[in-house]
C-alpha cells in the first residue's frame, strides 16, 4: 500500500468518524428535544386534571364525570398522574383515585405480560396500587414472571395489600428474592399483618426449606411481635443448623420469648460462631433470670467485642451489677469498662 493509499484510507476513517459524530449529535439534540415537549405536553395535562380530580374527592363531581374521562394515548398519562396522587392519600380520598383509574387499568393489566422486564414491573406496580384486589390473580401469576424484578414488584404489590390470604404465594416464592436485602424483605411480609403470621411460623418451622427463607420468615415474626412463634424458633436455635437462622430466632426470641426458651439460648452462648453468642447474649439479657448473669459474666472475656458488648448489656437488664462491676476492675478490661459506662 502506497502513502497515498494509507492517506486516502485514513481521511475516509476520518469522514466516517465525523459523519457518525453528526448522526449522535443530531440524535441527542432530537431525544433532548422530544423529551422537552412530552415533559411540556405532561405538564399541561396535569394542570388540566389537577383541579377534576380534585372536584372528585371534594364530592362536587362524581367520578365517572365527563370532564373526568381521557381517551387515547392520554390513558397511561393519567394513570401515572393518579398514581402520584394515590400514594399521598388514604381512606375515601383514596378509593376515590381508585375509581377513577378503574376504566383504564385493563390496559395496565395487558402490559404487565408484554414488552421488556422494566415495562412489565411497572405495570404490575401500577396495578398494586391502583387495582390490588381486581387483579389480584394478574398479580399473583407476575410472582412467576421469568424476570425477578417483575416478581418482586408483585410480591411488594400483594404484600401491601395487608390481605393474608397472599402470604403462601408470597412465601412459597421467597428464595427467587435472595438478591434483595433480608430486613427489607421481613418488613415487606410484616406488613401482611397477624393473619399472615400462621404461615410465616409454618415456614420458620420448616426444615427443608432454605435457611434464608427461614431467617426472614424469623425477622418478620419479630416485627410483628408474634408470641406464637417462640417455638419455632426455639427449635430452630437448638437445631443450630446454620448460623443466620439460629441468630434471626434468638432476636424473635429476645423479642416474644420467656422463661422455657433460655436453655436453649443459654447452649447458643457456646456457639462456635461470634455472631450467634452476640445474638444469645442479648436474647439472654432480655427473658433470663438472675442465674444467668454467670453465663452472662464469663462472655465478658469473649473475643469478640460484639459478644461482650451484649453481655454488659444483659447484665444490666438481669442485676448483675456486682459481677460487671468485678470484670471492670480487671486490668484490660477496656472494653467492658466502656460499655459498662454507656
């Protein structure tokens, strides 16, 4: 290949290169401005809605208003308009929201089964919100969605509707949410309420489901402060199978457990795993008695600082004065002396 060759070679990539800049600009100036004009079209609908709707929940309009009524491409905007709105709101203000965006949540419930993950999990998030118990079983067939956002967006749906009767679909689906934190997914279920505690004691209780399941099952029973679930978590300490299980039951224990559940958080105190004995120590303070404070004395010279930090704590819970005020005077016994002094 010749100079001349290479030259020609090279202003070509270069015409190339600077062709494809122009089409990216051009492209971006062209989102940019679409963008600006669905945000200014947006805009003026929602002040076109704002004061129809608020006749509606004022009562000086009934919901099915002609004034009230969008057609068109308009139908999700309103949806998404009212979905703000409802998420402010609570009692008849609220069922009102819900009976306006009733005539187009048919629409709602076809997207929930169509396009990309994103798309899907907004529909049925739309749905949760605006349509719970009409389209419950749209939402119960979403847990099985092939994508976990999609199932996760469900099961928040489901979860927020405060309706028991969800808590077995729910929770027979649980490992597919490992990925989500474990506290956030305990407080989901909590919000199930009493009558879904049944089937969360069935699942802690449960050894062959997975211990994580297990676990959070334990953290929403200690939420909701269920006194039932002593026992199953009781057995789940004494088993000792896995360590995030056995310290998820010593907290519900510290939280609902007595007097017949501290032989087997005493036996948690001799854990191998310095999470458990923190979790024992604490559960010990909080349902032991004044025997304890022996067992409760002799974590103080635990390796762990988490450990001792709980110990001194029990010890103030349970009357141990005399044995913390001991371990304190021992030379360096920093750490005991600190939390001692909180």
């Amino acid at each position: 290949m010749t100079g001349d060759d290479v030259a020609r070679l090279l202003a070509a990539i270069v015409a190339a290169l600077f062709a494809a800049a122009l089409l990216f600009g051009a492209a971006t100036l062209a989102l940019r401005a679409g963008n600006r004009r669905r945000a200014r079209r947006s805009a003026r609908l929602d002040a076109d809605w704002t004061p129809r709707v608020l006749a509606v929940l004022s009562g000086d309009a009934p919901p099915d208003a002609p004034g009230i009524r969008v057609a068109g491409r308009d139908r999700a905007l309103f949806v998404d308009f009212l979905l703000r709105l409802v998420r402010r709101l609570k009692g008849p203000e609220r069922e009102a929201l819900v009976a306006l965006a009733a005539p187009y949540l048919d629409d709602v419930a076809r997207r929930a089964h169509r396009g990309g993950a994103e798309r899907r999990a907004l529909a049925v998030q739309r749905l949760g919100a605006l349509g719970a118990a009409r389209f419950a079983a749209t939402l119960r067939a979403a847990l099985d969605d092939p994508s976990p956002l999609v199932a996760m967006a469900a099961a928040h749906a489901l979860a927020r509707t405060g309706r028991a009767e969800h808590a077995p679909a729910v929770l027979d689906r649980l490992s597919r949410f490992r990925d989500w934190s474990p506290g956030y997914l305990a407080s989901l279920l909590a919000t199930m309420g009493a009558g879904a505690a049944p089937a969360l004691r069935a699942l802690l209780a449960d050894p062959g489901r997975a211990p994580g399941d297990r676990a959070v099952a334990a953290e929403a029973l200690r939420i909701m402060h269920d006194l039932p679930a002593a026992e199953a978590a009781r057995a789940a300490v004494a088993a000792g199978t896995d360590s995030d299980l056995s310290a998820a039951a010593l907290r519900l224990l510290a939280a609902v457990g007595g007097a017949a559940d501290a032989p087997a958080v005493r036996a948690a105190c001799r854990s191998a795993d310095p999470v458990v004995r923190s979790q024992a120590a604490a559960a010990l303070g909080a349902i032991g008695g004044a025997p304890d404070c022996a067992t409760l004395a002799a974590a103080l010279d635990d390796p762990s600082p988490w450990v001792v930090l709980h110990a001194v704590r029990g010890l103030k819970a349970l009357g141990g004065g005399p044995q913390l005020a001991a371990a304190a005077a021992r030379p360096g016994a920093d750490l005991v002396r600190q939390a001692a002094a909180e």
